[in-house]
C-alpha cells in the first residue's frame, strides 16, 4: 500500500518473513534505514510488517534486497487481473511495460487469449485496485480477479459474442448498400449505368457517405473511440491501425464527394465501400476468434462445472439438501448411486466404485470404503455412501487443480519473448511503412498518384495487424494444458511445455515411481522343523511394533492368511538391523545377516537361499526362534504395470532414461536391467540425488525427473523439468512443474508427447503470423504493381487479416483431439 507523503517521497508496506523477536525487527529496521533514500523504516512486528519511507533513488526492489541481506525475506504475492480491450500483442506488451514499471511489481504476464494479467509483486506493496488503476491509465479497463477457482469468462464471452454478433449484422446491412452502389458494376454488367441514369454518380456517393458514416460511429467506434486515444498516447495498436485506415478512406472520400476542387484532377474517387468493409470483415473476424476463443478455455470450464450444485448433508440428526457454498469441514454427506462428489472428504459408511476419469484420466473406478478418501467432482458408482468434508474452497482437489491449469494456461513460454520483443515495435514500424508507401507513391506514382496512395497507405495499415502474432502462443497453451488436464497431466506452469520438449534424459526415482512403493512378502524359505503359519505368525507378532514399511508388507502378509499377531514382550529394535522380542514365551529375532550374526545364530543352508533371493532384486531377512535359524525371508517392491512399456516408449521417442535411488546396488541393478533403463545410480540420500541430476544435465543435457516423495523434492527442483507422481507426497507435486494425477509412469510419454505436439503448433502459428507479414506487407505496399502485378485492395486487406487471426486459433484447436498416444 503506497501512501504519498509529499511530491519528492513516498510510503510503502511489505510483508517480511521469518521475523520471531525484537532483535529481527531491529536488524530489519537497520539494515533499510542504511539505504539511501529512506527516511525512516518502522517494522511492526505482530503483523509481520515493514513501512518504509522513500525518497529519490530507492525503490520497493532495493528495500527487498536489503531485507534478504539481512537474512530476512519480503514476501510476494501474485494478483489476477480480467484485462478488456486487449486486441493484439502490442497491446499486451504495453500492458506488461505499464505493469512492471510499478513500484512494488516484481513481474506480469498478460495472456491475450484468455484477457487476463498476472502480476507477481511485493506482498503488501501494492493492492488489486492499485494493479488495475495502472492497466486502466495504460489504456484498458481492468478489474481485480476475485479469489477461489479461476473465472471461467463463460458468461463475459458469451455477452461479448453476442454483442459482436448484433454489431456485424447491422455492420452488414449497412455495408451492404454502400457495397452494391460502388462495387456492383464488377459482378452485374450494367449496374453503373442504371445509377448514372437514375439517382446519378454524386447522389451515389452521398448515400455512400450516409451508411459509411453512419457505420463508423455505430459498430465501427469501437475501433475509432479505443483507436486514436491509444495512438494519441504515442501507444498505436491493432485498433489505431484500423481507425487510421478507415478513417482515411472516409476522410478522402468526403473530400471526393463534397469538395472535390480541394483535390487534384483526375483523383476525385471514392473509397466508402473500402472504410465499411473493412469494419465488417474485421468484426466478423473478431466473432470468431471469440468464438474459438472460448472453445480454447473450455477444459477450465468443464474442470468447474464437475462440481455439484448442492449436497445431501445430515445435521443434528436430519438429511437436508444445501447449496455447496455452505458446506463445512466435518459436515457428513450423503452420496447416492450416479452422483458427484460434492468434496473432498473421507468414506465413514458404506462402499462403492468410484469414477476418477476426471483427476486422472484413467477410466478404471477405483473401490472406495470407510477410511478411503473420495475426491470432489469425481462421480459414484452403484452403491451407496457416505463420507465426512475434510476440504473445502481453495484447498479442496478441484480447486488446486483448476487453479494449476489455469496458472500454466496464464504463463509465458520462453519462446514468447522473441514475439514481445517484435511486437512492442511493431505497430510503430507497420505506421512508418505505411507513411513511407504514401509518400513514394505520391513522388513516383502515376496519375492519380493520391488515390494510389491512398490505397496503398489503407492497405499496409490494415494488412499488418499483429494480432495473429499475439494469439499464437497463449492460444496453443490454453488448448495444450486444458488437454493435459483431461489426460491427467497437469502443468503447474506453462513454461514446463516448452522445456520437457527439449529433454535429452528422463530420470525416474523408483520407490513408487517405477515400483509400486508398498513392498510385499514374496518368498518365506522355512529352515527344518519349522511351521509356515507359526513362524510368519511369530515374525508378525514382532513387526506389529514397528513402523518400518518390511514390518508393513510382514503384517499385511499374515492378515491375507487369517493370522493373529500375538502379543509382545520386551520389543527391541537394532537401528539398521532388525527388531526382536518375546512371543509366547519365545524369543523372536527378525533382521538382516548382520543382525544374525551379532546374535550368534547360524544361517546355514538358508544362507544361499537369501543369495539367490538378492540377486533376483529382493530384499533378503531372517528369522530365528530361541537362538535357532527359522526362515529366510523376501520382501520386495513390485514393478509398476506398464513401467517397462514406459521405457520402451521413451526410448522410441530418441530419449535416454535413467533410475536415480537410495535403494541398494543390487536391488537398483535388477531393477534397472528388467526394465532396460540406460543408468542406474543407487544408494543415494536427497542431496546425493541433487548430484546425480546435475550430472546428468552436464552430460547430455535438458533432463527431466519424475519422483514422488519428500526426498525427491530438491532433485524435482534442480531438474530443468520437475515430474511430480500424483499419488505421492503434497511436497513433491508443490516442487513439480508437471503432476502426473493417474499415478502411472506411462503419463510421462502422454507428457512428453503433448509437449511436443504443442510446441510443434506453437511454431506453426509464428510461422504463419510471421510469414503473412513479411510476405503480404510488400504486396500491399504496392510492390508488385510496377512489374505488372496487382495492387491490394485494402478490402482483401481486410479479410486476410481476420482469416489470418481465425487460422491461428482454428490451428490451436486442433490440440483438443491431442492424445493420448501408446506407451505399449
């Protein structure tokens, strides 16, 4: 919040994490009264607070930074703006440009297809009204975003289809009759004579001059009202290059009509018909791109309407119907046969097979029960339950993932830079090109040079309009995300496309990445004299008392068989060891050879047994009973479904692949040879795994790793694109830049494969945005003309203009049938 103190200094207020006492306060309140510049600094610390006073020479930036030299950190904020008015990359640039020269803005991304600005700043430093103040004194209205799910722009889009809807059609009655009088003798013989003969050419061009005008300042204003004021601020856009061209060719055509001695003989002709159909065909063009627009942003929209309207709530005993607004965390729902899900919650009645299409893209219902979650917006199947709200608003799935796709379909590729840079000085050059094409026809163009000048002139301004250019990339973003969204491939940014393109290697954690990261028993090697049921029964009674995920897979081995854990006495646990204690009066030992061997018991023939089972890529232990050798044990994680299929395909696709792990050697051996993986590294800690990445992106470059848990987070970081499982920990998908929801590693070829197709369509559309420019400038400009070739009229200006604005998201659109491809 800026407070303006005097015209030479100004107050602002920042959040500032990680201060706990006095002392931090102080050295805050020290180290930015150091600045030059600041006139006093006052931090508050029950609201986490600091004031500044600045004057000439500082700035928010400069007070952050010494914040963080402090140790202490400002913390940001991201605020959502909805941008009107915006029409071609040029306005989003001068949008962005007016944006991150505020005090307090770190950042802004303007995202053209959606008409909506993202601005990264200062927490505290600014307010939304503040950001929107800017945009609007920049030239286009702006009004803060409200919190929760991103708004879909549904209502917004369609109140501005049908607006541009009645426009065009009362654009085309109006041209109509201005295009029969002045253009009618080219497609019926003999209509110029029946006009000279009847109301005569002067009356004509009156009534030419009656609908044009009338056009312009009816549908056509919108282009004049928002036009010269933004060319009158030495900002020109799209709308300044269509109000000059039509506006010149009224403006001659008036001269022509009802002053022609003010012209030189031979010129007075008039160009109504051009101004008119220029308004039309732009407006029609501007139709549908709304139109494909909206069909771009449609997988947000589909994302929110999965969520009901109400649900069957009981409260105090009752069954009662309330909208979802009112819904409480703890409140129990009722969910019966075919509904939606209302919330996030957990099963505490009842059972039944859930429909998770919609989070992760996979069509098997997954069985739900008392104590298994169930997720908003998924749909139940046959049975009937019911289950307690656990989260609700921002924090629910649905919300997270809306604003996950919306976030990527919000952000910029770095590829879109190189169109910012051209399109910030764009309309200025296109402005130039075209004074120069008037000027080198009136010098050295034939009679009657003005009129070809005029022509000429239109055409460059109406030609060159960048819009193509600044629909190019976000439109193929929002279609590429919302599709990925739909696969169960969620891009928590947008940028993630563009670099998993560009990925050499493929690293993958295996622990539930490439495994199903609950380890089983699979072997139980019984030494003579010993029985299965009494010794896996021992062996469980023991584990019962740890936490270790082998005593998890133990546990759950002796449940499958009906086993009851007796009780234990004097449990014991050996860090790296084993566990031990007493079962029934017996002494139960379970662990590793080592932890044999410190007890003195001999392992025998069971020794080999566990050799054969380590190189088979299990996980060997032993169990002994009163001193004596009982069992050999195996436990291992089991390959994923599809896993090998996965690698294979990678493969396909020209990447190499690799398993980085904490497991030991010959597990991670086994492992990566069943599943022909390139490299395998074993037997490393998180920042062990940190090593492993960098070296991997020194040694072949762009590298991506798919992890799932709070150890893969720093490697999920370091990697140039993070994959996060969605059925890992909440850790590692915040740390991701891609969450692959369905939990199953063949998402990462659907990634791999999106990305790709994206990009591909992103450069086809600056290829076409780019090339229909360099290649239709010059014609316009009349280039052609003196070898004989025809000059452009500025009305087919017009309509290549908006067909190409209509090609580039028609191409985009194409993404929706995208996937998802084979893995197998």
């Amino acid at each position: 919040m800026k407070h303006w103190t005097n015209r030479m200094s100004q107050s602002t207020t920042l959040q500032v994490g990680g201060m706990s006492c006095a002392s931090c306060a102080g050295r805050v309140e020290r180290a930015v009264c150091a600045l030059p510049g600041v006139e006093a600094a006052n931090v508050n610390l029950a609201m986490k607070t600091l004031r500044a006073d600045l004057g000439d020479g500082t700035d928010a930036a400069a007070v952050a930074e010494a914040v963080a030299k402090a140790g202490y950190e400002v913390e940001t904020a991201d605020t959502r703006l909805k941008v009107e008015g915006i029409s071609c990359a040029s306005c989003v640039g001068r949008v962005e440009k007016a944006l991150k020269a505020y005090p307090g803005v770190t950042g802004a991304e303007v995202n053209l297809a959606t008409g909506s600005a993202v601005v990264h700043h200062y927490a505290g430093a600014v307010t939304p009204s503040e950001l929107a103040q800017v945009v609007t004194k920049a030239g286009y209205a702006a009004t803060p975003e409200s919190s929760g799910a991103p708004d879909t722009g549904a209502a917004r889009r369609e109140e501005e289809i049908e607006e541009l809807r009645k426009a065009l059609w009362l654009s085309v009655d109006l041209t109509a009759p201005v295009f029969v009088l002045a253009m009618g003798a080219h497609f019926v013989p003999g209509i110029r004579s029946l006009i000279e003969d009847t109301i005569g050419m002067q009356v004509s061009w009156m009534i030419q001059f009656v609908f044009t005008t009338v056009l312009l300042m009816g549908p056509g204003r919108r282009f004049l009202s928002h036009g010269f004021p933004m060319l009158f601020r030495g900002a020109p856009d799209m709308n300044s290059l269509v109000a000059l061209g039509a506006s010149a060719a009224w403006a001659y055509s008036t001269v022509a009509t009802f002053a022609p001695g003010l012209l030189p003989e031979g010129a007075a002709a008039v160009y109504f018909e051009a101004a008119a159909v220029i308004c039309t065909l732009i407006l029609l063009g501007r139709m549908l791109e709304a139109k494909a627009k909206g069909r771009a942003g449609e997988a947000i929209a589909r994302l929110v309407g999965l969520q009901p309207d109400t649900a069957r709530v009981i409260r105090q005993g009752q069954t009662i119907d309330l909208p979802i607004a009112e819904l409480r965390t703890g409140d129990v729902i009722e969910l019966r046969p075919g509904e939606r899900v209302a919330a996030d919650g957990e099963v505490v009645e009842g059972r039944s097979w859930i429909d998770r299409s919609m989070l992760t893209g996979e069509p098997e219902p997954v069985e739900a029960g008392p104590g298994d979650e169930v997720i908003g917006g998924t749909v139940n199947g046959a049975g009937a339950l019911s289950f307690r709200v656990t989260r609700l608003g921002e924090d629910a799935t649905l919300a997270r993932i809306i604003r996950m796709v919306s976030d990527a379909q919000g952000g910029k590729l770095p590829i879109q830079a190189l169109v910012d840079k051209v399109t910030m000085w764009f309309v200025p050059a296109v402005m130039t090109v075209a004074a120069l094409t008037v000027l080198i026809w009136l010098i050295f163009g034939p009679s009657p040079a003005l009129s070809h000048a005029l022509v000429a002139g239109v055409s460059v301004l109406i030609i060159a309009c960048p819009c193509a250019m600044g629909l190019a990339t976000p439109t193929s973003i929002m279609v590429g995300t919302g599709r990925g969204a739909e696969l169960g491939l969620l891009f928590r940014k947008g940028e993630a496309l563009q670099r998993l393109e560009g990925a050499q290697v493929i690293a993958f954690d295996k622990t539930g990445t490439l495994t199903e990261g609950h380890p089983r028993l699979t072997d139980l090697e019984l030494a003579e004299g010993f029985g299965h049921a009494d010794v896996l029964g021992a062996v469980a009674a023991v584990e019962a008392k740890s936490e270790h995920p082998v005593a998890r897979a133990l546990l759950a081995a002796a449940e499958e068989e009906g086993i009851e854990p007796a009780p234990v006495e004097e449990f014991t646990v050996t860090a790296g060891h084993g566990v031990a204690g007493i079962v029934g009066g017996r002494k139960v030992v379970v662990g590793a050879a080592r932890l044999m061997a410190k007890e003195g018991i001999e392992l025998g023939a069971l020794a080999g047994a566990a050799a054969g089972l380590a190189e088979d890529g299990k996980t060997p232990l032993f169990a002994a009973i009163d001193g004596r050798i009982a069992a050999a044990i195996a436990v291992a994680d089991p390959i994923k479904a599809g896993a090998k299929e996965t690698i294979a395909a990678l493969h396909r696709l020209g990447l190499k692949t690799a398993m980085v792990t904490g497991d030991n050697k010959a597990t991670a051996a086994h492992i990566g040879t069943a599943l022909g993986i390139d490299t395998v590294v074993a037997e490393v800690l998180p920042e062990g795994k940190v090593a492993a990445v960098e070296e991997l992106m020194r040694d072949h470059g762009a590298t991506a790793f798919v992890g799932d848990g709070i150890n893969d987070a720093p490697a999920l970081a370091t990697a140039d694109t993070g994959i996060a499982i969605g059925t890992g920990t909440d850790v590692a998908i915040e740390t991701a830049d891609l969450v692959l929801m369905s939990g199953d590693p063949a998402g990462v070829v659907q990634a791999v494969e999106l990305s790709r197709r994206t990009m591909r369509n992103i450069r086809q559309n600056l290829g076409w945005a780019f090339g229909y420019n360099i290649a239709l400038i010059p014609v316009a400009a009349g280039i052609l003309a003196p070898f004989g070739g025809p000059m452009l009229s500025p009305m087919l200006a017009a309509g290549a203009m908006a067909a190409s604005s209509v090609l580039v998201v028609t191409n985009a659109l194409r993404l929706r049938k995208a996937g998802p491809w084979q893995s197998a």
